[in-house]
C-alpha cells in the first residue's frame, strides 16, 4: 500500500530580465513570457505546486563589482 504525500510544494520564481554576457538578442524577456505562456498554472494543475512569483530583480539594483 502506497502513502500519498501531503507535503505541500512551492516555488518561488525571480526573474532576471537581463541581457549583460549573452549573445542572443531578447533574452531579458524570458522571465515575462514564461508567466505570460502559463507555467505557473500548469505547474499548479500538473503537479499541485504553488509558485510564488516576487517579480524581476534589476540588473540597477545590483553592486556593481557584480555586474
């Protein structure tokens, strides 16, 4: 007899929309069209995960001997 987990799970996604180091033009948009494609709610129906989406971190918001 199998034991059917009740352990909630959880992602929390933050997007870096940023383009510094790549070759490939647009791939600062990825973050957006990945909730704009339904990830988040094909997660939850797929796999009963819940994504906690806190938004893009800047690429301005970082010190500087990092970017």
């Amino acid at each position: 007899m199998s034991k059917k987990s009740t352990t909630s799970k959880s992602v929390t996604y933050l997007g870096a929309a940023v383009h510094e180091g790549q070759s490939i033009k647009g791939v600062e948009k990825t973050p957006q069209i990945l909730r704009d494609a339904g990830l988040f709610d094909s997660l939850k129906k797929k796999f009963n995960v819940d994504v906690f989406d806190i938004g893009d971190v800047s690429i301005q918001s970082l010190p500087k001997e990092i970017v």
